[in-house]
C-alpha cells in the first residue's frame, strides 16, 4: 500500500497521471475519484470504475445496497492475475462512509493480493476527528506501507520552471505561490510578461482569456459538477457538444475522453466555480438538477446536492429522503444524516405521520454516527408528533428509542422516564414484539444502573415475550441484559447467557446486538482479569463492528482494546486505542478518558487531572459503578503516588459505601484497596480478588495471581508492599522497565528510608523528562528521521530492523501527534528534542 499526501496542488494527482509510464506493461491502473460534494456519492470512487473492471464488481456497484457483495467482488477484481492491479483512490480525505468501510475492508487483506493500493489525500485537512483518521490508524498497523509526502518546490525548483518565461521574476513567484507546484505552474502559464496574478484563480482565469464565449460557457457549466462528468451528462448540458471542449482541452485545462470530462486539476474547476456570480452559478445548477433528473437511474445524492445549490427546495423534499435511504443502505450514515438534515429545513412540506418518519430515520442516523445532540432532538420531535397522532405502537416504539437515544447521550434520568411510559403505553396495545422491546429496554437500563435484581426480573419478562413473538432480535437483547446483570451480581452462570444471547444473534444475522453481546462478554472479562479469554473475543468483536459499520460498538471495542492494553503494561497501545474514544460519544468517552489519564498517572505525565475531572463528570450524569468505579480508582491512584492520603480517602469513599449492597460488583476490590491504602477498614469477606488480598497484607499471593493474569504494574505494586528490601528492588526494577516513574520515585525513597546502600539510578532523565514521553531509542529515532533518513538507512545506522524502525517511527509519530514526518521533526524540534544526548 502507497500513501501519497499533501496540501491541496502538492502535486499528488500529477504522481497518479505519471504512474502509468513507470508500470510493467501488464499492469491494470484502476483510478476513483473522491469529490467535494455536499453530501458524498455512497461508493462514488468505486462507482467511477466501471466500465473498466470486470462484470461482476460492475453489477455490485450498480445494483448498490448490499455492501459485502461490493465488497466480495472488490476483493475478486483485484485477485485476478496474471494482470496485477493498482488501484488509486484520489482525495480519500472526501471520501463517503461506504467508501471509507470498503478501504477498510481492502486494507485487512492488501497483503495477500497480487495488487497495490494507493490513497491520496490532503493531510493538513486532517483534524482529529476527521473520519480518515480511523482508516489511516488501521493502515499504520499493516506490513509494507510506503508514506510519500509531497513537499513543496524550492526556490531554486521556482527558477527552473519560471526560465522559459520571460518577465517572471522567480522570486515573486516563489513568494506568492509559497512553492506550491499546482500554484507555480499555473502562474506560470499565465502569461510571460506583466504582473503576476495575485492568486491562482487569477492565474486560472488568465488561461480562459481568449477563448470563445461558447467554450467558457462550457466550461462554467461544468465547473459546478464537483467529479468528472460522465459523456450523457456532458451531452445533456453542452447544446453544441463535446467538440466545444476542444480549444480549452489544447490549453490543459481539460481532459476529455470518450466516457467522461474532468478538469486536469481540482483546483482549477473550483477556481472557475468560484468566480461566477451566485446568480449565474444558481442557473448553472439547475441545468444540471434538470439534466440529472431527466436521467433513468441518476445519483440521488448527486440530485440533491444540485438541488441544494440552486436552492429548489421541491426537489430536495422530493428526492432526500431517498438519497438517505441509498446512503443508508450502503451504510454511508454520515451522508444519510446529511441527506435527512437537508430535507428536514422544510418541514412543512410533509404531513405529520410523513414528518414522525423521517425524524425518526434521521434521529437513528445520528444515533449511528453519534451525533447524540441531533438524535435527542430529532427523537424528542418525533415522539410529539406520534402523540398527537395518537398511534399507540408507533408513540411506545419511538418513546423506546428515546429512552436509548437518551443513555447514548449520558442521560440516565431521561433514558428511565421515558423508558417507563415506553412500556406503560405498549402494555395493553397488543404488540407483543414492541412490548417485549420496551420491556428489554428497561432490563438494559435497571443493569446498567446496577439494579440486578429488576433487571433479571423485567429481562425474563422479555424473554417470554419475545420467545412468543418469535423475535430473535429481541430475544439476544433480554438475554444479554439478564445474563449481564447475574454475572455482575457474582452469579458466574450469568457468562452462559450473555454467550447464548451472542449465538442469537449471529444466528439470526443481527449485527447490532451481536455487537451488544460481545462487548458485554468482553468487558465482564476484563472486569474479572480474564485477559486471555477477552483477547479471543475481541478481533472477531471488531472485525464485524468493522464491516457492518456500527461505529459506536466499534469505538466502544477499541476502547476495551486499550483497556486490555493497559492492563498488558503496553501503554502505547492503549493509549493508541483510547484517542479512538475521546470524540463525543459518550459510552466511550469516559472510560477511554479514564485509561488516557492512567497511562500518564503511572507514566509521570502531566495532564491527567483534567481527563479524570471531565471523565468524572460523565461518569456522574451517567449514574453507573461501571463509569465511577474505574474513575474513583484512578483519582486514588493518582492522590497516593503524590502521598495525599485524604485525597485518596476523598475520591474512593462514596462510590466504595455504594458496592456495599453488591458483593459480586468488579470495582469493589479495587475501590476496598485504595480505601485501605488510605487508613480506613473494610470487612472482610473472603474475596480472592488480587486488591482484596492485598488489602489484606497478602501481598506475595496477590503477585503471584496479577503475574499469572498478565499485569506486570500491578504485579510490581504488589511486591512493592514487600518489607523485604531485595523483594522491593525486584519491583524497581519492574517499574524502570515499564517507565513508571513516579511509583519507582516513591519505591527509592523507601529503599534509602530502609538504608539500602545502592539503589539504582533507573532510566536516563532524557527518558523520563522528555515532553513528549519519547523513550531513549525514539529520541535516537526522531533525530535521525529529522536528518531526512529514511526508515532503511535509520534501521541501518542503529543496526535494527526495518520493521522496528517501522514502528518506533509510528510511535513517535503518535506521541508528538503529527501527521507526517515533517511535522514531526518540526514538531521534536519544537520541543528541543533534537539536541545531543545527556541533557538533565
């Protein structure tokens, strides 16, 4: 895989045009184009495609709505020899969210295709939350990915291009263009002489000077399609035909063949577009909208954004809700969103059992993002309207996807309110598949709330109803809630449940509630320091949350991920994983907030006070041990490495009064450790839990049984509570090799209390003081890389592996949170990590 990257007119396209002339003559070039459009073209790169793949992927893209089908048939065209295919994705920072999942879908299996895959993109247009991030997290982790950042020109490259134009002055150019190749060549094929456009939409319209009136008409009215322009489309907008193209084809601003028209470079149709007065660019845009919609079979997407444009909001009322329903059934659900948000401005175009419809189809799109603002509304609008109808099914299924909408979005008091009337309306409406759901529902929120006992009595009322309904959907869900609630109320049997509530559906081909399933099985298991038994449930837990895009399950995922992570003493990964929950959904965001601020409490790292205020405050409108337990825990943890022991005390008393009436709750342990660390005494109750024995003085059993879980940090805090100094320099030790600085500070300062002579010194300070946490071999790593290495001749010259090297540089790349090497060496330098070794 090839990763091409760069400012917009870096030259990326340019590379992709000149792939051709450096290829065996046997290999297949397959380019898809992402485009800029309002709301994407569901699999609009891939669609771009045929006519020139095979019959079988040309079906799957046409016929659309079934995603493992394109897929599966994506997969086949690539496989074919002995004709190798590269496939080129430009601009994949526009991609669609069904493009995006079939990358995905590629990239798990590029390694064993006789193909190459390149993407293309803007990487100073990545935010953090930009949805590219999660693809290009994945592809860092495969083999053999080649990055090519593109720079931008030199001065000395300005002057070689600017010689063969006489009255340019390359340093003006330079100047104006800051080196960018798009902006310099267009500058330069502006004109001779003169003064130097100012911008490159003066330099683009320089070039139109002098052509007919007919080709700049052309050339406008092309300009607003935002992709390359398909021959019937082009045949439909263009009166005088194709052949007007041509004295603007001679002057390299358009490429024309046989199937479709497209500017040489984005930049120059967006510099046209955007010179065009709003009145004529609007007139322009209803050409296309009429054009499209006279065509069988057109793009609703495609429709809709020219609609949008030219403001006809007939047409957006008319083809919306059908273009989200295409983006929806390709699993495009940003766009789905987008498409019902449009629609949704004229609300008065629909009657109310029309407009209930659509706000619930929107509120659920934005549920699936996690837009959870978008969904509450939505949702809250939808149940009024059903109230006024007074449809009692319809007002009991909407109350009950306000009751999830409301947890997703950390409302514990509003998920029960409604949650309640769900059931009370649906209790003698004669629906017993909608009863058995809303009832279900209540189960769920009574086990999260860590009610066990209500929850296993409306979970098994759910049960009966759905088995008599027939219902495989409802009937994992009531399982998982009611096998949940035993297993954490210390009824091991309740793991069966949970695990037949996961046959269920994955029998019943229900993704959602498989994904439910697993990641109940998951966290329990992490909860009860089954690490191995969570590590065989996890790939098969993600990889389907992956290909059925059900992104909050998958952001949930990565976070038990960096749970285990952290609890392996693998804090790169974890932290990794975690970045994957501290967006806005908020099931996620707290307990990957809690593992973030871990990571940096046992590493010394500053900022962790902040992730655990913000995380505390969303464990505490979320009402649930399962969010305040872990946070309490860390904020102990925290207090006691900085020796306030009231301020352990502080953070772990009230939620540890609260595991009183729940023997079986996880976090009970841990919160009994801290209490006691703290001074205070807890009965004892025979628990075997390695923090319960610990609390107990049994420090080398607890040890032994954190070693046998595979938790070296706290396995070395265990025998950290030694009296045997050689006991206590084994656990130094263990803390140095895990860079746990401030527990190794406190562990020396007992050592030399208890008048042990040597006491090792531990890591280099470089090691430790450095800002960005950079280990010693990164900091080698950074400095050769800011030199202009590449990672061959920086494996060489610290005698490693290339694919050691490999993945330092990924983690250094992560730790100073830049986007390519450059920024990263100029952000190392920055932070003054770029001088020699020794410094203090």
């Amino acid at each position: 895989m090839a990763l091409v990257f760069g400012e917009a007119g870096i030259g990326k396209s340019s590379l992709v045009r000149a792939m051709p002339d450096r290829l065996p003559g046997r290999a297949r070039i397959l380019v898809g184009q992402c485009d800029d459009l309002a709301t994407r073209r569901p699999l609009g790169p891939f669609r771009d495609l045929v006519g020139r793949v095979g019959a079988g992927l040309a079906r799957a893209l046409t016929a659309g709505g079934d995603r493992h089908r394109v897929h599966e048939a994506l997969l086949e065209e690539l496989a074919v020899t002995p004709h190798p295919a590269v496939l080129v994705v430009e601009d994949v920072h526009w991609a669609d969210e069904a493009s995006l999942d079939a990358l995905r879908f590629l990239v798990r299996r590029m390694e064993r295709l006789p193909a190459l895959l390149v993407l293309t993109y803007r990487d100073d247009e990545l935010n953090r939350g930009h949805p590219l991030r999660h693809l290009l997290g994945q592809i860092s982790r495969a083999p053999r990915v080649h990055r090519l950042p593109l720079a931008r020109l030199s001065l000395d490259a300005v002057r070689v291009l600017s010689a063969s134009s006489d009255g340019l002055d390359p340093a003006q150019v330079y100047e104006v263009t800051s080196g960018n190749p798009f902006f310099v060549a267009e500058v330069v094929a502006a004109g001779g002489t003169g003064k130097v456009p100012p911008t490159v939409v003066d330099a683009v319209l320089a070039r139109l000077r002098g052509l007919d009136g007919v080709t700049v008409d052309a050339l406008e009215q092309l300009a607003v399609v935002p992709s390359a322009v398909e021959r019937p489309l082009v045949d439909a907008l263009l009166a005088d035909g194709v052949a007007v193209l041509a004295p603007a084809e001679q002057r390299g601003l358009l490429a024309v063949d046989p199937e479709r028209v497209a500017f040489r470079h984005e930049l120059i149709r967006r510099a046209v577009a955007d010179s065009l007065p709003a009145a004529r660019r609007i007139d322009l845009d209803r050409n296309v909208l009429a054009a499209l919609v006279a065509r069988r079979g057109s793009d609703t997407a495609r429709i809709v954004h020219h609609a949008a444009r030219a403001g006809d909001q007939d047409a957006i009322a008319r083809y919306g809700p059908d273009a989200a329903r295409d983006a929806a059934s390709t699993g495009a659900h940003r766009e789905a969103a987008a498409q019902l948000r449009l629609v949704l401005r004229q609300r008065h175009r629909y009657a109310p059992a029309d407009l209930a419809d659509l706000l619930e189809r929107y509120a659920v799109e934005s549920y699936t993002i996690a837009d959870s603002a978008a969904a509450v509304a939505a949702q809250r609008d939808a149940v009024a309207l059903r109230r006024s109808l007074g449809d009692a099914l319809t007002l009991g299924a909407d109350l009950r996807w306000l009751s999830r909408i409301h947890w997703w979005a950390g409302d514990a008091d509003q998920a029960e309110t409604a949650a309640r009337e769900a059931v009370a309306v649906l209790e003698h409406a004669g629906d017993d598949r909608l009863l058995a759901l809303a009832v279900s529902n209540t189960a769920q929120l009574r086990m999260l709330s860590d009610r066990y006992a209500e929850a296993v009595r409306h979970g098994e009322r759910a049960i009966a109803l759905a088995r008599k309904a027939g219902d495989a959907a409802i009937l994992s869900h009531a399982l998982n809630n009611v096998g949940t609630a035993r297993w954490r109320a210390g009824d091991l049997d309740g793991r069966l449940q949970v695990q037949e509530s996961l046959d269920v559906a994955l029998a019943a081909g229900e993704v959602e509630h498989a994904c439910r399933s697993y990641a109940n099985l998951i966290w329990n298991l992490l909860d009860h320091l089954r690490y191995d038994e969570a590590d065989a449930f996890l790939p098969p837990a993600m990889e389907l949350a992956d290909r059925a895009e059900h992104l909050g399950f998958l952001t949930y995922l990565h976070v038990e991920l960096a749970m285990r992570r952290l609890a392996a003493g693998d804090w790169d990964e974890a932290e990794k994983h975690a970045e994957f929950g501290t967006h806005d959904f908020v099931p996620a965001r707290c307990p990957a907030l809690t593992v973030l601020a871990r990571v940096r409490i046992r590493c010394g790292r500053p900022g962790a006070g902040e992730l655990l205020a913000e995380a505390w405050d969303i464990a505490v409108r979320t009402k649930e041990l399962q969010r305040t337990g872990p946070v309490a825990a860390a904020l102990a943890e925290a207090a006691w490495l900085r020796g306030d022991l009231a301020a352990v005390a502080e953070a772990v008393a009230p939620v540890h009064a609260r595991t009183h009436r729940l023997p079986g709750s996880p976090c009970r342990d841990e919160l009994a450790y801290w209490f006691t660390k703290a001074g205070g005494t807890v009965p004892a109750d025979g628990s075997e839990h390695p923090y319960a024995l610990q609390a107990r003085g049994r420090w080398r059993t607890a040890a032994a049984r954190w070693q046998e879980a595979g938790c070296p940090y706290e396995h070395a805090a265990a025998l950290a509570e030694s009296p045997d100094p050689a006991v206590k320099l084994t656990a130094l030790a263990a803390f140095d090799a895990l860079g746990a600085e401030p527990p190794a500070r406190l562990l020396r300062a007992e050592l030399r209390a208890l008048g042990v002579r040597h006491v090792p010194r531990g890591p280099l300070a470089a090691t430790r003081r450095n800002p960005a946490g950079l280990t010693e071999r990164q900091l080698e790593v950074i400095r050769l890389l800011a030199q202009g290495l590449t990672n061959a001749e920086i494996a060489a010259r610290l005698v490693l592996s290339v694919r050691t090297v490999d993945n330092h540089v990924r983690a250094v790349l992560d730790k100073l949170d830049a986007p390519t090497r450059r920024h990263a060496a100029d952000r190392a330098a920055d932070l003054g990590l770029l001088s020699a070794r020794g410094e203090s």
